[in-house]
C-alpha cells in the first residue's frame, strides 16, 4: 500500500508499507495492505509504519493527534505535529 504522513511543515513519509499501526481517539488499531476504507481521529501517541513485507523494518513516529483516510490501498495520515523516534 502507499502511506503518506503529512504534517503543516510537509511531509515525513512518503512510499510503499506493508502496514501502520496508529494510535485511535478510542484505542491503537492497525491498517494492513488492501484495508476497506476508513476514515479516523488519531490522539497523542505512537505511530508505527511497518515497511516492505511482514519481516521488514518498522519506524517509530510520536505524533500529536490528527486524522487518517484509508482509500484505493492509499493511507494518508494528517497529523499535527510528528518526531521521529
């Protein structure tokens, strides 16, 4: 799937994943390749962008809330603020 993480400096991630991992208003959830769609708010916390297949790199982001649409395999997460952990 493609994932975007988008902040109002621009943008921190942009490529292919095999899946993220955010932190939901009402609990963590993750989104996995050729997800239904979805819109959600996200809260404070830690985000997880899993990279290439299931046995690939994982990177860590802090984010300060903000929102994510699931469409088409296309993530796009709009947050706040982020910092690369």
């Amino acid at each position: 799937m493609k994932l975007n993480i988008l902040t109002p400096e621009g943008s921190i991630y942009s490529g292919d994943a095999y899946g993220v991992q955010l932190p939901g208003v009402t609990g963590s959830f993750e989104v996995l390749d050729k997800h239904a769609p979805l819109i959600a708010a996200l809260t404070k916390g830690r985000l997880k962008v899993l990279e290439g297949s299931l046995n690939g790199t994982a990177t860590y982001y802090d984010i300060q809330g903000g929102f994510v649409e699931v469409l088409n395999n296309n993530v796009t997460v709009l947050v706040e603020g982020a910092n690369k952990v």
